[in-house]
C-alpha cells in the first residue's frame, strides 16, 4: 500500500516511528516533512499530504499536537476527508461511514504505540457504502 504522512514538529518524533513500523510491514512510504522538531506551519504539510493523496496514494496520515489543525488545512481540499481519530471507534467510523482517505492523529494525546494501532484499523476497515455513499456525494 502507498501511504503519503507528514507532520508538524509536535508530531515529528512520531512521524518517524510510524515510518519505520509502516515500512516494516511492507508499505511504501512518502514522507513529506517535516524533518526536525524546528517550528513549522502544519498546512504546509497537511496540503502537501492531500496531494498525494489525490494524486494516487492509497492514504494519508497527518500528525501535530491535537489532530485538529492539519486535519482543517487538509480538508480544504475537494477530494480529501481527514478524520481526527483518537481510539479505535472513532477510527472504525471514519472509514465505515465516512470514507476518510487521510487519518488525522493529536501527537500530544496518544503514544506512537497507540498511534500505530489506530493506523493499522484505519489501513484495513473497509467503506461500508450504501447509505453513506450518498452523504459522502453531498460534502
């Protein structure tokens, strides 16, 4: 699977340990920045992640301190739905009812631990379809 992910400093350090558990499972990964715990601006990397995405990766994962900025820049851009995903049932439902593309994780609330159990429910749980095919068309 193609994962696009970028992050802002407060979600560097584990940006860079979700890398390495992503590619040892065997996905193929595309790091967008950022590279170091020196500030940044999140839509930066929230856009360049969207574009990814839209371009062809399967999805994206952005990290900063809440989950909730980069997830708003992302969302910006037609195509993506950026879900805040915080324990594994919100995570379930982002992609069962709302077919999100980019999982959004707060790097101040969860572990990297956690944070990779999320991401592993996110990769997997399919789009239920149906009902929600219709509500996704209106966003």
């Amino acid at each position: 699977m193609k994962i696009a992910i970028g992050s802002d400093h407060a979600g560097y350090e584990h940006k860079i340990k979700i890398i390495t558990y992503l590619e040892n499972k065997k996905h193929q990964v595309l790091d967008v920045g950022t590279n170091s715990l020196e500030s940044v601006d999140y839509p930066d990397f929230a856009h360049s992640v969207s574009e990814e995405v839209l371009l062809g990766a399967d999805f994206g994962i952005l990290i900063c301190g809440s989950g909730n900025g980069i997830a708003m820049a992302a969302n910006k851009t037609k195509g993506i739905r950026a879900a805040v995903c915080w324990n594994k049932e919100i995570t379930l439902l982002s992609r069962q009812h709302n077919d999100a593309n980019i999982i959004s994780l707060p790097a101040r609330f969860l572990s990297s631990d956690q944070c990779q159990t999320l991401i592993d429910c996110f990769l997997t749980e399919p789009f239920e379809g149906g009902r929600h095919k219709k509500r996704i068309n209106k966003i």
